[in-house]
C-alpha cells in the first residue's frame, strides 16, 4: 500500500507526484535460531582436505581402477621306473 503525495514546485507550475510506501508487519511470531559448531571429524567422515585461497580454483579427478590378475599353472608330472636286477644270473 502506498500513500500518495502531489508536491508542487513553486518556480515552475509542474506538478510531480510521490509515492511514499508505507512498510507493516505481516505478522508477529517467535524467532528460533540455531547454531552448529563442529566438535572433530569422525574416521571416514572427511576422506581429503586441502586449503583453497580466495580467487583459486582448485581441480581433483578420481580414478577407479579396477584390475583383475588371473595366473593359471600347468604343472605335468610325469615319473617312470624301471627296476633292474644286477645280480649274476646263475645257469
């Protein structure tokens, strides 16, 4: 809601017109504030923390590297016996 208001210069026979709002509570009720300070960081709460300056940008890429080793042996064995009996043979 605004007031109006028509002022008149005196030199001159113009007339300008002023509005003047006029500012009311919408209403009243109670303020609730809540504040939070941070006590320490909790293991694997903060993986990395690095300082940024004001007017510095700074860039972090990740990888996922997931690599899966398979090693297959091929073990063969092989083993032979031979029995000789070299005791004279009697006739």
């Amino acid at each position: 809601m605004c007031r109006r208001s028509i002022l008149t210069n005196s030199r001159r026979s113009s007339r300008f017109l002023v509005l003047k709002p006029q500012i009311r509570p919408l209403g009243i009720g109670d303020l609730k504030v809540v504040k939070q300070t941070l006590e320490r960081y909790v293991a694997g709460e903060a993986a990395h923390i690095e300082n940024v300056l004001k007017g510095e940008s700074k860039e972090r890429k990740h990888r996922l590297f997931d690599r899966t080793e398979e090693t297959v042996t091929i073990a063969l064995e092989t083993s032979e016996e031979t029995e000789r009996d070299t005791r004279p043979r009697s006739l």
